[in-house]
C-alpha cells in the first residue's frame, strides 16, 4: 500500500474508489506519465538484454506486454 501511495503521489498511477457496493473496491490505473514511464523501462529491459548475455530472468516478466 506504501507504493501504491508513493506512485499515486508521483502521478505515475491513479486511483478510482468503487464505494457503490460491499466490499468497496479500489482500482488502480496508469495516467500518462505512467505509460510514458513503461517506455523507459523496455528501453531499460531492451539494453539489458542487448549488453548483459546471461540475463535469463526476462520472459517478458509483464513490462506491460513487453513486444521487444
């Protein structure tokens, strides 16, 4: 939950509070900077991949659907 607030507080992600049923739900969402933020880190994985060889923990471990 403390990084969940510190990248809402960043403005990385945004937050949406459900509170039309019980249990009330809270959803989580990229904003912008969020998305442009993922392209920083496949540029990250991308020279990972190119320069350390022996980087075998990838398999597209997410970074939002990756598409290197």
């Amino acid at each position: 939950s403390l990084s969940l607030k510190e990248l809402e507080k960043e403005k990385l992600i945004k937050k949406k509070v459900d509170t039309s049923k019980i249990p009330i739900k809270c959803e989580y969402s990229l904003t912008e900077s969020g998305e442009d933020f993922i392209k920083i880190i496949k540029d990250i994985k991308k020279w990972s991949l190119k320069w350390k060889i022996d980087n075998k923990l990838c398999q597209n471990l997410d970074c939002r659907n990756c598409n290197l």
